[in-house]
C-alpha cells in the first residue's frame, strides 16, 4: 500500500494512495501510525471536546489527486538516520575512501520539509548541495536484529529524501551535525510505499531545473539494506516511524536560489523542492 498523509478541512490525515491514469490519487482514508503522537492527541482532545472529527472508518471520503491535495511530511519519526558514503562512485567524487563500516550521522527531526516545500539556503553557508535518495520506514521496534532475523517484517514501507548539505559547512566542522541539520535540510516525501523491493533494484534520479544530475540503482549499495539495519540495531534501538536515509548515488553539486529539485524513484513517485535564499 502506498499512503501520504495530508491537511484536509482543518485535519490531518492519512490517505491510501493508488494510481489512476498514470497519476496518484488519493482514494480513500487510512488509519494513523501509531508514533504520529500529535495526530492521536489532537483527535482525543476534539472527541473530548465533542468536536466534529474525521473517522477513517466511517467518512464516505471523494477521491482526490495528490497534486490537489495540502501535502505534510509523510513521516514522523523520532530520529532520523543517515548512510553516508554507501555509493563507491559518490564516495570517489568527494575524494574519500569507501567505508569498511556503515558510515552513519543524524538529522534532527526539525529538518524535515514537505514535497514541494521550499529549502532555505542559511547565510552561513557559501555552498548547499542536493543529495537524492532512498529512505526507508520503520514499521516496528527493532534492536539488536540477528543475521536470520526477517529484516523485511520491520519495515513499513519507502519513500524519497533529498539529504540538503551544507557541503562547506561539513568541510569546515569536521562533523556533520550542522551542515546537515538545518531547518528544511530533510525533504521527504510524496508518499510512503510498501509495493516496492529495493533488493531488486530501484532507480534513483535527481534532476535540477529538470536536468539529469543523478542516476543510481539500490543495487549499487555498498551496505544494503539488512546489512544496515544489522549494524546500526546493534547499537540503536529503531522505534515505529523512524526514517533511515540509505545513501546518495554520485552526482551531488551546488545550488543556486530559485532551483528546483525533482528526485524521482521507480514506484515510489516524484519529491519536488525549490530552494531560495534563507
């Protein structure tokens, strides 16, 4: 199933996702993740108060096209996780060597923007690059994960992530906390797709200003997906709704205010940003 979660007469709500004529639509109402915390408190208060609420279940929902639709972030984690370097040809162009180890850092919950929202380019940085990518969705708590675990059964589903950086910034710093935690440096979205198999390869593209910039397949980690979350489980407890951003492909360069940035992957869909001076 593919969903998105979305504004809709003064609600928030998740709606099921399918395609019709080739183009997304919403097609009915679904239920919340459990960790969308501010979505179950904000629907206890108005059943509290006798206010009128939206039930999944019961409103007789009009489908609508996505692009219609006041589209929020379709994720609300608790930590976002990053792969770095998990592409040789993206670890060349940096001049860096291919880790022996998943190469991991964070981006607060505070970066994360909305397809087709806008990314602010801070005054601190002389340099912001794109970094497309693949992200994946915790479905459950996962700790310590073994070797035959069934890694599949703990993630929901896919979705697409534009990893901003402050390229100078991370240079400068020696540790990416900055350079890749500013307000808007994490887009995500359109949707969330569970009808997706990373293991048999999907392609990754970015295009800036619709000019190809990126093209990668998940075929090409150098960590895949199980071997990840192996590593990082080992040491981290993933909870239901955490983001795990799986790497970018080589190609990553610069942007200018007013540049538009479309990262696209096969069966997910299209993550559209613009980015202007912040």
């Amino acid at each position: 199933m593919k969903y998105c979660r979305f504004r809709f007469e003064n609600q928030i709500l998740y709606g099921k996702v399918e395609d019709r004529g080739g183009e997304p639509w919403i097609v009915d109402l679904a239920a919340a993740p459990e960790e969308d915390l501010a979505f179950h408190l904000a629907h206890a208060r108005a059943l509290a108060a006798k206010e009128l609420v939206i039930d999944p279940a019961g409103f007789d929902f009009e489908p609508m096209a996505l692009g219609e639709a006041e589209l929020l972030a379709p994720v609300t984690p608790s930590k976002i996780i990053c792969v770095g370097r998990n592409y040789r040809d993206h670890a060349k162009e940096l001049g860096n060597e291919v880790p022996a180890e998943p190469l991991l850092f964070f981006k607060p919950p505070s970066s994360l923007l909305v397809h087709k929202g806008t990314v602010l380019m801070p005054p601190e940085s002389e340099r912001v690059d794109f970094e497309g990518e693949l992200a994946l969705v915790i479905g459950k708590r996962a700790s310590k994960l073994a070797a035959a675990a069934d890694w599949r059964s703990y993630v929901r589903g896919y979705t697409i992530a534009n990893d901003v950086t402050a390229r100078d910034l991370q240079k400068k710093d020696g540790q990416w906390t900055r350079a890749k935690g500013f307000d808007t440096f994490c887009a995500v979205g359109p949707v969330v797709s569970g009808d997706v198999d990373p293991e048999k390869g999907l392609t990754v593209e970015t295009r800036v200003n619709g000019e190809l910039r990126q093209h990668g397949s998940t075929l090409d980690f150098i960590f895949s997906i199980p071997e990840l979350l192996r590593y990082i489980t080992a040491a981290i407890t993933l909870e239901a709704g955490d983001l795990l951003l799986t790497g970018t492909p080589a190609g990553v360069g610069p942007l200018k205010a007013g540049d538009r940035v479309d990262v696209s992957i096969d069966g997910v869909g299209v993550l559209s940003n613009t980015f202007a001076a912040g």
